[in-house]
C-alpha cells in the first residue's frame, strides 16, 4: 500500500470538491457568522454588565444580544446543512467512481485482491470520508477566519492581548492536532488494514458454511472470530486513549490561556495601559473563542482514521488496470480468431508459450489440458481480460488491442464451472446480459434444457433464487449459466470446464443443449475431461502451457 503524507491525501480529496466550490464557501461564511454570533453573545453580556454596573443604558446591546442569541441557530443550521448536503452528495460521487474504478479494473487486477477489504473500502473506508467532508474543510477555514477577527479583536485593546490570543489559537488549532497526528503514527491505517481482513474472514466464513460444519470447524472457526475481534477493540482502545488524552490536553490549554489573558489584561491595566473594561471584554473574549480551534484539535483523532480511510481508497482510485479499455476501435463481426506466437506469464510464472491456433467461424473447438495447463489462462486471454506477454490474438483480421472494448465484449459469452447465482428471481438472473421479453427468457431457458423443471416451481420464473439455490444441483446452475449465454445470443460462446462437476446425466443434458444449438455459433470448450470434448470437430491439448 501507497503511504502518502496527509498532506497529499488531503489535497487529493479537496479536488472532488471544486464542482461544490460555492456551497463550501456558503458554508464558510455561514459557519463563520454562527460563531461569531456565540463569541459576541458572551461579550455582549459582559458589557451589559458593565453598564448595569455603571448605572447606564443598555437597550441596545440587550437587543444586539438577542439578535446574536436567535440568529446563532439558524446560521448553525445553515452551515451544517451545506456542509452535511456537500459530504453526501461527494460521498455518492466517490462510490459511483469506486465501483468504476472496479470495473476498469476488473477482472486483471482484481484477481486475487483480498474481496473483504474490497467490502470494507467501498462501505466503510468511504463512509468515513463523511468526516473529512462535514466536518474538516469548512471548519478548518471557519477557524482560520474567525481566530483572525478575534486576534484583531484583541489587538483592539491591547498589542500583546492579541499575540496571547495568537498563541492560543496555534497551540490548540495546530500544534496539538500535529502531536496528535505524530503520536497516532500508523495506528489508523493498522486499524483500517486490519478491520478490512476481518470482514474478508467473516465472509469466507459465511459463503464456506457448509464446509465449515462438514469437517466440524465452527467453533475454531467462531473462535478465531472472537480473537480477531477483541484484537480490533484493543486497536480501538488504544486510538480512544490517545483521544482522550488529548481531548484532555486541549482543555488544560483553554484554562492556561484563559488564565493567562487574565493575568496579562490585569498587569497591563495595573500599568494604565487599558481599561478595567477591556480586562473584563478581552478575558471573556478569549474564553469564548476557543469553539473553531477545538473543533480542529477533537478532529485530529477522528482525522488518523479518517486519513487512513482516504488513503486506502486513493490506493484503488490510482492504480493502474492491467488493460485499458478502448473506446475508439474497430467494431466489426466475428471472423477467424488468430492466435499467434501468444505466451503469458503471470509475474515470474509461464502460464502460457508460444500458443498458435486459428479458429474458423462454425467451428467447435476443444481445448483438453490437465488443471494448471493454461486453458482458462487461454480463454481470458482471447477476452481480453489480460494483454499477453508476446505474440497477438486477431480475430476478424485485427489484434483484439484495437477492437472496440464494449464490441468486443458482446462478441463473447462466457460460461465458467462455477455459476454466480444473485439473490433474485430466476428469470432476472438469466436476463443478466440482457433485457428480454418473458418469451425470449423461455426460449432459451427450453434451449438450455432448463425450462421442465422451472415450471415445476411454485412461482415458476418469477421464483426467488435465494431461498433455491441450496437446492439446485450443479446441473441446474450449469444448465441455468447456459441459459445466459443463450438469450445474449453471441456469435462467440467460451466455456469453462463446464461439466467439471456434473455426473454424466447432467453432463449428458449440458452438451446436448450445446450440440442443439451450435448452428451459426463459434465455441471453444476448455476441459480436462475427453467425455465433455466429443462433441469438439477439434481438439487442441496444452500440456504445462505448451502446444502439444
């Protein structure tokens, strides 16, 4: 992982902003006035104290006070609306470029990404941008502006009032939150790191349930829950501690300072340079300013995680995919499919070397290989999903770099052993790739030899899949990912080992709908079983990712 100064991940974050760019303002000047309005309110008291002292009027300040008192609310409100609408509104903007992020990304780089930090950097990680965006930028301006006023406030009555104040505001609006900062050091991106591998645990945990219990490793598993959990609370307790020790060093900062601005403002008008009036106004002001700067200082723990949270998804926003999608490039139709001289490694490993084949359209093609040979290696490769490391893939005459990325795709279905079933009804799941009528959804469904027993179920189509799917059997989510492949009707259809985990009846229904309906189709079939290829006009084998 990238680790970038918070400098950085806070310049990087501010830049989504500029599409809001008059809201923060508003949002400044709003936050700006509400304080004031609270600092003044005291002021204006202490004056009107002053002048009851003095036996003299004050119906003017009284009114002044009121309009502080009423006002403050509604300039609160303000602010925080702005503020608030800004956060969520980038929050949105920011999971729509995350997730197309992911599809850029996807499937090169996403393969072998750790999916329960993925979860918890789209829900989470992001959520806790909401900080950042609410609660930092405007409050860090508002603070600036306001702690300027109250300085030349001070200034007002007396020079070295002002540079108290001065001071004060550094100590606690900066010089706290970067002890802070130091003192957290990599604790919230540890924390971060670390809760993000404990959702990935707990999701394998739940999708290998049936696993789990067959080998009677719950408790373990349960166990090892428990102690990752207590391992984050501890992570988490010791961040609450550093925030509460200088939650606690902030509010002995305020008692010094305001106690010193006593003392001070008291020696000056012990040497007649100000009045008792200005003692009074200058020690009241002080006390009630310190709002915007202890904003910043609570900030500074919440900051730690919320930096950790920003650089975790400026990590993913940042990384390069593995193959750029082209949106310019030829957009024809399926002819020949070349491949020449084509090898791949993936890092220091030859998954494939020197590869050539040339597939004519109509044909179905076998592709026969022990597991680890390279074939499914070779079908991403002819989808695009990699960039091979030497030689060129040309279907239709073209290297499939200069196809058109979105042509491309609907050129190929693609249908792997292991089927993705969502938590929808059957028909929505088949219509996947592609909006269809109901007739059409049947008609492949009839194609694929599932329809029979889908109108054996209580709500037919419209049964919800969620509440089936433990009971399917791997034939009928087979059958049910052919169904897919042929209601997107693609001239090309890529398959997977896909009657790798099927007895040889269900083995018998899948290549029957395949054999049926191969009219006008181009099909590649990867498979280690010779059964599955009989229905091949060719078999290619590949033997250690070598052409035999």
């Amino acid at each position: 992982m990238k680790r970038r100064s918070n400098l950085k991940v806070v310049i990087s974050l501010i830049a989504l902003v500029k599409s809001m760019l008059l809201i923060m303002l508003l949002a400044i000047f709003l936050g700006v006035l509400g304080y004031l309005a609270a600092i003044f309110l005291t002021v204006i008291a202490g004056q009107i104290i002053i002048k009851i002292i003095n036996h003299q009027a004050f119906t003017s300040l009284f009114y002044l006070l009121v309009i502080c008192g009423i006002s403050r609310g509604f300039l609160r409100y303000g602010e925080q609306w702005c503020n608030h609408f800004i956060a969520f509104k980038l929050l949105a903007m920011i999971r729509d470029i995350v997730f197309a992020k992911l599809r850029k990304l996807a499937p090169a780089k996403l393969d072998g990404k750790d999916h329960g930090n993925l979860v918890a950097m789209i829900t989470s990680d992001v959520e806790l941008l909401e900080v950042f965006y609410a609660h930092t930028i405007s409050p860090v301006m508002i603070a600036l502006i306001v702690s300027l006023i109250m300085i030349f406030y001070l200034g007002s009555f007396h020079i070295l009032l002002a540079l108290l104040g001065l001071v004060a505001y550094v100590v606690i609006g900066i010089v706290i939150p970067m002890i802070v900062g130091k003192a957290s050091g990599d604790k919230g991106l540890e924390y971060r790191n670390d809760y993000g591998k404990y959702t990935s645990y707990v999701l394998e945990s739940i999708h290998g349930l049936r696993i789990v219990d067959q080998f009677s490793r719950g408790k373990k598993r349960l166990e090892d829950i428990d102690r990752k959990s207590e391992m984050l609370n501890y992570q988490n307790e010791d961040l609450k501690k550093l925030e509460g020790n200088f939650k606690m060093l902030s509010d002995i900062c305020v008692s010094i300072f305001s106690l010193l601005m006593l003392i001070l403002a008291y020696y000056l008008y012990s040497q007649n340079m100000i009045t008792f009036d200005a003692v009074i106004l200058s020690t009241i002001a002080l006390m009630s300013s310190f709002g915007p700067v202890l904003a910043l200082s609570s900030l500074a723990h919440n900051l730690v995680i919320t930096f950790a949270s920003g650089n975790r998804v400026l990590d993913l926003l940042e990384e390069k995919p593995q193959v750029e999608e082209v949106v310019d490039g030829y957009k024809g139709g399926l002819g020949d499919i070349e491949i020449k001289n084509l090898s791949f490694s993936y890092q220091d490993e030859k998954i494939l070397d020197n590869i050539n084949l040339t597939i004519k359209p109509g044909e179905i093609i076998g592709i026969e290989g022990k597991s680890g040979s390279g074939k499914t290696t070779l079908l991403k490769l002819i989808m695009r999903f990699y960039d091979p490391s030497a030689g060129e893939i040309l279907i239709d005459h073209h290297n499939i770099k200069e196809w058109n990325s979105e042509t491309l795709t609907k050129l190929m279905s693609y249908v792997t052993q292991d089927t993705y079933i969502f938590n929808d009804s059957i028909k929505n799941n088949i219509k996947l790739g592609k909006e269809a009528s109901d007739q059409e959804v049947i008609e492949a469904c009839k194609k694929a030899n599932l329809h029979e027993f889908i109108i054996t179920l209580k709500d037919g189509y419209d049964t919800m899949i969620g509440s089936l799917y433990q009971s399917l059997s791997g034939g009928q989510l087979q059958r049910l990912a052919l169904a897919r492949a042929f209601l997107h009707d693609t001239p090309l259809i890529l398959l997977d080992e896909p009657t790798s985990n099927l007895d040889s009846l269900n083995e018998a229904l899948v290549l029957k709908a395949l054999s049926n309906n191969s009219a006008g189709k181009t099909i590649i079939m990867v498979s280690h079983r010779p059964s599955s290829l009989k229905i091949c006009n060719r078999i290619i084998k590949i033997e250690s990712g070598r052409q035999s």
